[in-house]
C-alpha cells in the first residue's frame, strides 16, 4: 500500500466512526452543550465538516485560506443528515484529492500557515487534518457521556 494510501485509509476510517457517533446523537441533544462557551453538538458536527473542506483548500492552494471561502457559512443548522447531505460533495473532493497525491508529494509539498504559527509537509498537514476530526470525536463522546446520552459504540 502506498504512503497516500494509508493517509486515505485513515481518513475513511475516522469519518465512518465518526459518522456513528453522530447519527447516534438524538436529535434532542443536538443543541446542548457542555457550557456556555462550548459548541453544541451540532456546532461540533458541522465545524468537522467545514473543517475539512478548509483543510481540503490549504493542501490545494498549500497555505493558509479564509474561512469566509466556506460553502458551510451562514447555513442554518439542522440534523446530522442535512450536514452529511451537504458536505458529501466535499467529500468526496477531499478523497480524491487524496486518492490522486504523489507519494513523494507527502514528503516534499509544504503547507505554508505562518500566520498562524507553522510550516507543514503535506504528509504531516493531512494526518493532522483527520486527527482533528478524531480529537472532536472523542470530545463529542465526553459531551454525550456528561448528557446522561447512551454512547454509540464507536470501537468495534
């Protein structure tokens, strides 16, 4: 298996276990939180979305971009499955953006985000790109967990 292989692979396999968490959120819990200044879970599902698609757009254009560039701006939130519905186009740009990376591509394409404090080759931004999804997913099982929401199970 080649190196951009596995980063796709991996990809998948954080999107299909975060995809069960998020259809097992009832829809009465979408709209809480943890605090006041934390997203709700909603929030949290579509800010993994979006995130993507900006992550998606760095590695393109291999630096920084505008979160104003974002199809996801202004949509009003509603269920788990609009937002999967919606960013399903995205990706599907984000897997083959992947499935067609040279390998040598990881190791010597660099990320440029000086504005906010580093340089990436794209090998590391891509990995670090879905870690943040995984991160959200086990925030998004706490956030359940504190609800008093059974957990879907996410390790099988």
């Amino acid at each position: 298996m080649r190196p951009a292989d596995i980063v796709l692979l991996n990809a998948r396999e954080v999107r299909r276990r975060s995809e069960i968490l998020w259809r097992g959120i009832p829809a009465d819990a979408l709209d809480r939180k943890p605090d006041p200044e934390a997203m709700s879970a909603i929030e949290m599902v579509r800010h993994v979305l979006e995130g993507e698609y900006l992550y998606m757009l760095m590695a393109k254009e291999r630096r920084s971009v505008s979160e104003d560039r974002s199809p996801f701006a202004g949509r009003p939130f509603s269920s788990v499955e609009a937002e999967l519905a919606f960013s399903a186009p995205y990706r599907k740009q984000f897997e083959e953006m992947l499935s067609q990376l040279a390998d040598e591509d990881l190791n010597l394409v660099e990320i440029d985000r000086s504005d906010v404090g580093y340089k990436r080759k794209l090998g590391d931004f891509l990995l670090r790109a879905v870690y943040h999804e995984a991160v959200h997913c086990g925030q998004l099982l706490g956030y359940l967990r504190a609800m008093g929401v059974p957990r879907p199970r996410v390790w099988d």
